[in-house]
C-alpha cells in the first residue's frame, strides 16, 4: 500500500488536489493506493496529553503508516518552509518505527517561483534521520495556482510527466524493497 500524505490540514488545499492527482497516477499503475489528508487528524491528537497518551482515533493513523510500504508525502510551502502541522503529524507517530526502512517520496508544490524545493529538501533531513528510504527523484511544481483547472486537474504536461515518471519510479522502489518496514501489530 502506498500512502499520499497531503502535508496540510487547510481545507480545500492545492496539496489534497495535487495528492489526488498522484492517487490516479498509481491506480494507473495498479498500485494499492490511498490518501491521507491531514485534515483527518482527530482533534483530540492536539491536546497536550497526547505527547504521552496517543487517543483513541490516532491509532487508526498510525496503523495506515506503519501498514504502508510507502508514503508519499506531498507539501506545500508556508513561510519558506514546510506546515507546522505536518511536524505535529510526523512528532506524534511511533519512534522510530514509523519510518524506519519505510520508503518515501516527495512532492513540493508553491504559487511561487522554487516549487516549495525548501520544504522537500527539509523533510528530506528528517526522514533520513528517521532512516527512510527516500527515493532520489523530487518533484517541485512552481507555479500551482496556475497549474490547476476549476476541477482540481494538472494543466501543466511538464510537470504531469515529472510526476508520472516519479510514480513509476516509486513504485519499483517500493517493490524492491518490500517487507524491510515495520508493520503495525
């Protein structure tokens, strides 16, 4: 199963149309795929006991990362940087269980001119310190705004070909390295 993370709660965000846009590109595939919007946190996640105890609707996320063979993790720029909320995300999964040995790829997009290249490549950083496996190919589409029809599809063919190769590319790597991450129990 690969997992695409779309990298922000903000509702209606280019990220979740984006993630959805890579979803159909692995069914193209015939990858096991599915969304994980982190607007389907649970509110209860925020509070600060859960540094200690994780509640009850967590359990339901963590187990579609730890049952993932890859996730692919799509984020937008804030600020220079990536959403805070996608560190809560990352912060609040099991260490080091989560990523250790899990295959990952990443997607940036920006209204900007760098395509959010800062936010991939600091993510980047934190997933090899988790030691995932990062697939070398990145994706930074600049420009999302005006990359995006009124129904949430990619109008740009240049980045529709980055992403498709990125995909394929995803998909043998998750293969190759099948049954290296830890499942949840």
């Amino acid at each position: 199963m690969i997992e695409v993370l779309a990298g922000t709660n903000r509702p209606g965000s280019n990220t979740l149309k984006v993630a959805h846009i890579i979803e159909g590109l692995y069914k193209k595939l015939g990858a096991d795929v599915q969304v994980l919007s982190l607007e389907s946190m649970p509110p209860e996640i925020f509070q600060p006991t859960s540094y200690v105890a994780k509640p009850e609707g967590w359990k339901k996320i963590t187990d579609r990362i730890l049952n993932a063979d890859g996730v692919h993790v799509v984020t937008p720029e804030y600020n220079g940087g990536f959403p805070g909320v996608l560190k809560y995300f990352i912060d609040m999964l099991p260490f080091p269980a989560s990523f250790e040995s899990r295959c990952v790829a990443f997607t940036g997009i920006a209204s900007g001119v760098w395509g959010a290249f800062r936010p991939v490549e600091q993510l980047q950083m934190i997933f090899a310190y988790r030691n995932a496996f990062i697939l070398p190919q990145r994706v930074w589409i600049t420009g999302i705004t005006n990359k995006l029809d009124e129904q949430g599809h990619l109008t740009d063919s240049a980045a529709t070909k980055m992403l498709e190769s990125q995909t394929e590319k995803f998909v043998d790597f998750t293969k190759r390295h099948e049954g290296q991450a830890v499942k949840a129990e």
